[in-house]
C-alpha cells in the first residue's frame, strides 16, 4: 500500500535525510586505497549514531551491517568484510539507510577509489545524471513509468544499460514501501503520482549487459557478464510543484 506522509513526518524525514547526507558524504572522504569495506561500515555506524539516527539496515531481513559497499562488478548490497582492502583503480557502491525519530530514508553514491579509468568516470557521471533526469520527472500527475523511460532513455543514449530485476521504491515508515521505481518502462503507465509521496530513486547502471546475479552469500548482487556498475540514490518526496530531495548531496 502507497502512504501519503503528513507535513510533520515529511519534516522528520527532512532531518533524518540531511543526517544520512552528512554522513555519506564524510564516509565518502575516507575512501582510499589500503582502507576496508569493514571499517567504512563502522565509520558509517559511528556517524549515524553520533548524529543521532540509527542505521535501518543493520538487520533489516538479516542484512549483518550498516552500509552495502558494492565493488566494481558488484551492483548493490555488498557485505563489508575485513578482508576486502580497496585499492586504486576501484569504483564502490556507498549505500546506507537510516532511521530517524521511527522514519526511513535511503541514500547511496558511487566513488572512485584514487585514480580510475576514464570508462568508470563516464559511468559514474551518467549514473549520476540519470538519477537527475529521473527527479525531473517527478510532479502529482505524472507516472512511476515516465521515471523509468527518462531514466533509460538517457542510459542507452550513452552505451550503458539499466539493471531491471532491481528497482527504486517508496520509503518512509519502512525501510521499502510501495510502490516499485524501476529504472525503464513507458510514459503514462503505473502508479500516479500525488503530493506527500515519498520515494527512494536509484538507478543502478552497467557498462555492459543489465542482467544480474546474487552470490552465495544471498545479498551481493552484481553483473552476470562481470561488467562494471555505478548506483546513485536519492530520497524524495512529491510535492505540489514537483519534487524535494530529502538527501541532498
């Protein structure tokens, strides 16, 4: 079922979404060659408590940690280990969730690790932009599948492909809510869109084909050619006039 939040909760979101901004971004900073996905995980935790929300994540259907740091081929929810040192030339998946006064917001962004390939810059920057072509599309009246055609007309445009067994979603009181976001679809088709609507947008990208598999560990999902992928996400809420972003960042 599609919850339509109240001025008050879309507040509480406001500041639980500036908090997850705040500490993505310095997560972010600490990216480097020699650092493990484990201890940005921790880093992720520490933040998001010293700022006073809680990480949503962190056992969500037995997920074991605060962030998914996905590594190259790897599209979303990479575990992170202690055994799995970042070295130059990586692209990783930063996503984390957190949990602020009992409402839900969703945030992720895709970094590289010192000096990368000119094809990883590309795909990035698409990724990134593809996420703002999909937030322009946001209006009362409009539909989940103009997101999705904007969202893959601009990535095919540029060589790349868009992940479809994934998808966006709504978000708010839960950790995932109604309805689905997926990346690509047709103008005019599912739910339509109405004020106070919360949604996460998250456009997961390939340099290559979009089909996916998870591994054994039941959580890492990433490209079944081996190709390299990028995923930025944004939580938002539809306003009379469009669309806020709740994580800016």
């Amino acid at each position: 079922m599609i919850t339509i939040k109240t001025a008050e909760e879309i507040e509480i979101l406001k500041q639980g979404g500036a908090i997850l901004a705040k500490v993505l971004k310095q997560v972010s900073k600490a990216v480097k060659p020699g650092i493990s996905t484990l201890e940005l995980d921790q880093l992720t935790e520490r933040l998001i408590r010293e700022n006073g929300g809680k990480p949503s994540f962190k056992g969500y259907r037995g997920y074991p940690a605060t962030l998914c740091t996905s590594i190259n081929e790897q599209v979303v929810h990479g575990i992170p280990r202690a055994d799995r040192i970042l070295k130059q030339g990586d692209i990783i998946g930063l996503d984390a969730g957190t949990e602020y006064k009992g409402l839900f917001t969703d945030m992720s962004i895709t970094v590289g690790v010192s000096k990368i390939s000119r094809q990883a810059k590309k795909l990035i920057k698409a990724t990134r932009k593809a996420l703002d072509i999909g937030i322009k599309q946001i209006a009362p009246g409009k539909c989940i599948g103009d997101i999705g055609f904007a969202i893959q007309k601009f990535v095919e445009s540029h060589g790349f492909s868009v992940v479809r067994q994934l998808a966006g979603h709504g978000v708010g009181k839960a950790v995932h809510e109604d309805p689905l976001v997926p990346n690509y679809g047709k103008q005019g088709e599912g739910e339509i869109l109405k004020p106070g609507m919360v949604l996460a947008l998250e456009p997961m990208i390939t340099t290559g084909d979009w089909r996916v598999i998870t591994l054994e560990d039941g959580w890492t999902v990433e490209t079944a050619d081996g190709s390299l992928s990028a995923h930025f996400e944004q939580t938002v809420v539809v306003t009379e006039n469009g669309a806020e972003i709740l994580t800016p960042l």
